[in-house]
C-alpha cells in the first residue's frame, strides 16, 4: 500500500495486479467517480488511437488512466 500520510484526506486502496481497476477505485473510493468514468472512456479511445498508428496501445491507456488522477488532491 502506498503511504499516503502526507495527504490524510485521501483514502488508500490495496492494489491488485489490474492496472484499470487500481486506478478506477482509487478515483472511487475518493468520491471522484465521474473522473473513473471519465479516465476510462479516454483510456478505450487512446487504445484505439494508438492501434491506429501502431504505437504501444497499454502504454497509452495506462497514461490515459493516470492524466486526471491528481484531481484527488
């Protein structure tokens, strides 16, 4: 788990080994669902995106799901 005593208002999750469904209860379990939903509609399009031009699609979803995390701070 991530020491996250520096910030008392956020709320820590257990990880799992999915990257998608850390990052979608992390923004959860901090009141921030619609920024979850968000991330993860970005994310499907980005895979697309990278597909398209034959970049590394799980890098690119992985970015999307991380952009808006800092709006738990």
């Amino acid at each position: 788990m991530l020491d996250l005593s520096c910030w008392p208002h956020i709320q820590a999750i257990l990880l799992s080994s999915d990257f998608k469904t850390d990052s979608t209860n992390f923004l959860t379990i901090n009141s921030k669902q619609d920024t979850a939903s968000h991330c993860i509609s970005v994310a499907s399009m980005s895979k697309k995106i990278a597909m398209q031009f034959g970049a590394n699609d799980a890098k690119a979803s992985i970015a999307a799901l991380l952009h808006d995390i800092s709006n738990v701070l």
